[in-house]
C-alpha cells in the first residue's frame, strides 16, 4: 500500500500527461502570462509596414539573421533593387521574424512556474528520503528490491518525465534559439535516462539527479523574467544565485557524491 511498481503503461501515462501539460500552459501563458507581461509593460509587436514577400532576400535571411555589405549588395542585384531598398527589407523582416519580449516572457514564467513547483514537490518528497544523504543506500539491494516506489516518488517521475516530453515538441513553435538542435538532443537523452532509470530500478538515483538540476533552472529562469523586464540589479541577483547553485550541485555535488556512489 502506497507504493507502485514500473510498467511499460506507464509511457502512455507520461504521454497523456505531457498533452494535459500543452494545454495548461496554452491556459497559462493566454490567461495568467500575458496580463502579467502586459501589466510589468510588454508589449507585442505592432507591424506596420510590413517587408512583404520577397523570395530571393528570403532566401539570404535564412541563411543570416546578420548579412554582410557584401551579401546585401549581392542580394540587390539578384533582387534587382536599391541597396538601401534591400536594408529597409530586411530590418523590416528581422523585426517580423523576431518574437516580442512579451512572447519570450510568457515563455519563461511558464519554465519558472514549472521549475518552481517541481522543486518545491520535489523537496517536500525527498527531504527525508535516507538515500538522499547518503547516497550508497541507492544501491542497497539493487535492482532485486528497488522495485517499490512510493506514490509520491511515481508522480515525481512521471510529471518530470512528461514535462521534458512536452518540450521536445513545444521547442517546434516556441521561440527559435541557436541551441535549438542541442536542446532537442538535451531532452531525448533526458527522457531516455528518466525511462531507463524508471524501467531499471533506479529511479534513487534518479529522483536525486532530478531533484538538484531543478535547483538552478529556478534561478536562471527567473533572471530571464528580470532581463524581459529591465531590471538589471535583479537579473544579475538571480544569474549570480544560478551560478553558485550550477556550481554546487551539478560541477562538485553530481559529480563528487552521485557519480562516485555509483562506482562501488
């Protein structure tokens, strides 16, 4: 009684969670995020004078955001225009192309509102779990009697599980990063370490991996917030806490106590 044992059905639970996670944050981000943005004064872009379609300076926009003078003078030749003519254009589409501040902050306190919570469950459920202070007692028995979980360890991994999920497809019509490859990759491995630790009679070791990656994620994305709104003393507050909790548990704790436990 309250505990539950891995199942291959549980991928269809992290599924439909991730669908349920979609929609409270397309609830969240048009009910709650967007009155907030527009309250600490954001707004979206109003375009009025819009480049209009231009296949061959398209084409040079996709391959730069920033073209040099000679790819410009190149691109009016082909476009059989003015040079200044195609630098109009192109300002005209970048600020077309480029998400709104409001778009971003919207984005990020949905990341803060979720790293928030999932921290906070997470501290509240493995605070007086023994292995997470000692971190031996994860391979005690395994993986012959790490099969029980608790409920509360389950729902932990299957919110953060579906979480991640929800991402590898939200990141498509999210705002458009260099790192877009990187991250993807970022949350298949994740998703593959989450189910394979699930799966495999890991999940000590693994809710404590998740657990003090959450601890930074809370303080960078609230940076982000203070940078959307231009609070600069703030911003470098949080950034300065995200890096000393970056140090902490993920270059000298992760390493230093998780990893090593594992090398009995």
């Amino acid at each position: 009684e309250g505990h539950v044992y891995p199942k291959c059905s549980d991928i269809k639970t992290v599924a439909l969670l991730a669908a349920a996670l979609l929609i409270v944050r397309f609830l969240f981000e048009m009910l709650i995020a967007e009155p907030i943005g527009k309250w600490c004064g954001l707004i979206h872009y109003t375009i009025k004078n819009p480049a209009g379609p231009n296949k061959k300076l398209e084409a040079l926009i996709a391959k730069t955001k920033k073209p040099t003078k000679e790819q410009i003078k190149e691109a009016a030749k082909l476009a059989d225009m003015e040079i200044r003519e195609v630098e109009v254009w192109i300002r005209r589409k970048l600020r077309e192309i480029t998400p709104s501040q409001l778009t971003k902050f919207k984005e990020t306190l949905w990341r803060f509102m979720f790293y928030t919570s999932i921290f906070t469950y997470g501290f509240h459920t493995m605070w007086n779990q023994d292995y997470l202070w000692n971190t031996m007692l994860c391979w005690v028995g395994f993986p012959s009697l790490t099969w029980a979980v608790k409920d509360s360890l389950y729902y932990y991994y299957m919110i953060s599980g579906a979480f991640y999920l929800s991402l590898l497809f939200s990141q498509f019509t999210d705002t458009k990063r260099k790192d877009f490859w990187e991250m993807f990759l970022h949350h298949i491995a994740t998703l593959a370490l989450i189910g394979g630790s699930w799966m495999g009679g890991g999940y000590r070791m693994g809710s404590i991996i998740l657990f003090i990656h959450d601890v930074a994620d809370v303080f960078l994305e609230a940076g982000k917030l203070a940078v959307y709104q231009k609070k600069t003393a703030l911003a470098n507050t949080f950034f300065g806490l995200f890096t000393l909790s970056f140090f902490t548990t993920r270059i000298v704790y992760y390493p230093c106590v998780v990893i090593t436990s594992s090398l009995f």
